[in-house]
C-alpha cells in the first residue's frame, strides 16, 4: 500500500514538475515574443508594404515557434523565429505574383496601386511637426530603397541591421552560409548608399 | 576612397538607419500593438495546448476509418460484389446532390410512387374511363 502511495507521489511531483516547466517555457516565450514582435511586424511590413498581411505573417511565425520550436534552447529563437518570417515572406511575395499574373490575365491592373506610405507612415511619439515630417519622409525614402533591393539581400539588410543579428545568426535566419551574408549585405549597404545619397540622415 | 573609410562609412550609414527604424518601431499605433498581442496571445496558447494537436486531425482520421470499413465490408460481401461500379458512383453522385435530403423527407411518397407503378405493370393499364 505504501509503495502504491509513495509511486502515486512520485507521479504527482513529476507531474508538478512539467507544468510548471510549461508555464516558465511559456513566460520566457512570451517576454521573447514582446521584445520582438513590433521590429518583426517592421521588418515583414517593409518586404511586404502592406501592414494587414504583415500582421497575420508575424502571429504566424509566432504560432509556428511556439508549436514546434518552444523546446528548443533559447538563444536559438531569434534566428528560427526570422527563418519562419523569412519564409512567409517569400511565400507571400510567390502568392503575388500568381495572383498579379491571375489579374492581368482577366485584364485587372494591381490593385495594391492605392498603397499610400503618407497613411502608412508609423504614428509620431513626442516630435515638433518639422521632426515629425523629416522623420517620415527618411524612413519612407529607406522603405523605398530597400523595397528595390532583390531579395536576399533586403533580408540581409534587415536582419543584420535592424535586428541586429550577427553573421552567424543572419545565416542561419536565412538558410544560407556566413559568406553569402557578407556578401549580400556588402552589396546591399552600398546600393542604399547609392540611392539615398550621402547626406541621407 | 581605401577600404577603411568604406567600411567606416558603411557604419554610420548602417547606424543612422537603425535610429530611422527604431523611430518607426516606437511609433507604431496603439491598435497594431494591440493586435500584435492579441497574435502573441495565440501564440503562447500553443504552448499549453500543444499535446491536443492531434485532435485536429480527429475528424479526417473519423472519415478515414469509415472508408475503410466500407471497403471491407463492400470487397467481402458477395451481395455488393454485384453492383457495378457504375451504378455504385451514380448512386453517390444522387446522394450528395443537394436534394437529396427533400427525397429523403418524400420517402413515403416515392414509395408509393415505386408501388403503384409496379402494381400498373403486373396489372395492366388501369381502366379509369367511366
């Protein structure tokens, strides 16, 4: 009787023991969801120039980590979270062709012709109107540029710059080697260079 | 232009881009940040309920045993053996048109219908004139 109790306690404790692995599992999660979610939402909104989709590619990506990745060591996150981004976005820039190809078949121009960066600029937080404006129109003419770069080397850009990423974990967000990063992103930085102009600030 | 300056150069390009972005992050409106929790929200509950996935595929895997079943019970039954796949397909193809369902609910009277023309031709034509 009392090894049947003493197995049953065990079995309690072990029990004990996941959840509350789960719950930490899921705090950690949530405090790297929070910490990267709005730079992704930017990230996927400047590839993509609409906000809408770029919303429902980044909560994708979140549910795909947390379903498949959430066991895997942390500091393995970022790279796998920006993998998943990445391939959303391909996807949806294949989704679009398709269709862009679908629509001029039936004679219908791009219907994405209406994008108006003005609306789309993000909100101001505590700027004069001339900061404000100045703000908008450099982050709208970076938005511009980079949206002109090929693929690989816009992804690159955005992860080495604007995450943050270094090489190792750049190549690994994209699925390619260190070398190729360099390269890509060598290439990147001196064609917005070019465009933007040496007094872009 | 030597390679240093370049890189050097490519920093603080790479710098004054990143303040741009950051500026943009932080101006992001109250209903995207609400959305984008509302998504994380979501994500998180995949978490816990991550042992239930295999309840998704609950009704495909439903659907799949009952086709199985019927294979078995259609391969090893000489009485369907009979029917011709012909007639097996038209049968499935009036069972799922929409109204199949109506027929279903007038049973009673395409029976009779059945009924009374089997009863014309075992008879011969009903004299109804006078």
């Amino acid at each position: 009787m009392s090894a049947y109790a003493g197995s049953f306690a065990v079995s309690c404790v072990a029990e004990d023991r996941k959840g509350v692995d789960t719950l930490q599992r899921e705090a950690r999660l949530n405090r790297f969801f929070a910490g990267v979610e709005k730079r992704a939402l930017r990230i996927a909104e400047i590839s993509i120039r609409n906000r809408d989709d770029a919303l429902d590619l980044v909560q994708d990506a979140m549910i795909k980590l947390a379903r498949n990745y959430a066991g895997r060591p942390d500091e393995e996150w970022t790279p796998l979270f920006y993998r998943i981004l990445q391939n959303r976005i391909r996807d949806w820039h294949r989704r679009q062709a398709v269709r862009n190809r679908v629509m001029v078949f039936f004679g219908r121009g791009n219907e994405d012709d209406d994008y108006d960066p003005v609306a789309a600029a993000p909100d101001p937080a505590g700027r004069t109107p001339d900061e404000e404006l100045q703000t908008a129109e450099a982050m709208q003419g970076l938005e511009n540029a980079i949206s002109e770069l090929p693929g690989r080397q816009r992804e690159a850009f955005m992860l080495r710059t604007f995450e943050g990423l270094d090489v190792a974990g750049t190549a690994k967000a994209m699925g390619c080697s260190e070398g190729s990063v360099k390269t890509h992103y060598s290439r990147a930085i001196h064609s917005l260079r070019d465009t933007l102009g040496e007094h872009w600030q | 232009m030597n390679e240093r300056d370049d890189i050097a150069d490519n920093d603080v390009f790479a710098t004054r881009a990143k303040v741009r972005f950051d500026e943009s992050v932080d101006g992001l409106d109250g209903d995207t940040r609400s959305r984008l929790n509302r998504g994380r929200q979501k994500a998180l509950a995949e978490v816990t309920t991550g042992g239930l996935r295999w309840m998704q595929w609950a009704p495909a895997g439903g659907l799949a045993a009952a086709a199985v079943v019927a294979v078995v019970i259609f391969t090893g039954n000489p009485q369907f053996a009979e029917l011709a796949a012909p007639e097996v397909a038209t049968d499935m193809e009036i069972l799922l048109t929409e109204d199949s369902l109506e027929m279903i609910e007038n049973l009673e009277f395409y029976s009779w219908i059945d009924f009374d023309a089997e009863a014309i031709d075992n008879d011969g034509p009903v004299n109804n004139v006078g």
